[in-house]
C-alpha cells in the first residue's frame, strides 16, 4: 500500500482498490456477440 507521508502516490490496483483481470475483454466479447444476435434478430423479423 501506499505510504502514508504521500497519499498522493498510488498504483493503479490500489487506486481502483483491486485487480480486474480480463474483466474488460469478456465484458467486450459479450456485448459483440449480443450486438451480433440482435442485428440477425432484427433482419430475419424484417424479411
């Protein structure tokens, strides 16, 4: 952790408050495939 003289200096783990690994990438490669679903969803109603 950070010392207490310098508040001001902290990582970025400890800034956030923990590690989020590859929490980024599944958020992304979900959100692609529902966007996906939907636009096959969206053409075959339309057809």
């Amino acid at each position: 952790m950070a010392d207490s003289d310098d508040p001001s200096r902290l990582n970025a783990t400890e800034a956030r408050g923990a590690a989020t690994p590859g929490v980024v990438r599944y958020v992304l490669i979900a959100s692609l495939v529902l966007v996906i679903l939907g636009m096959i969803g969206a053409y075959l109603v339309n057809q």
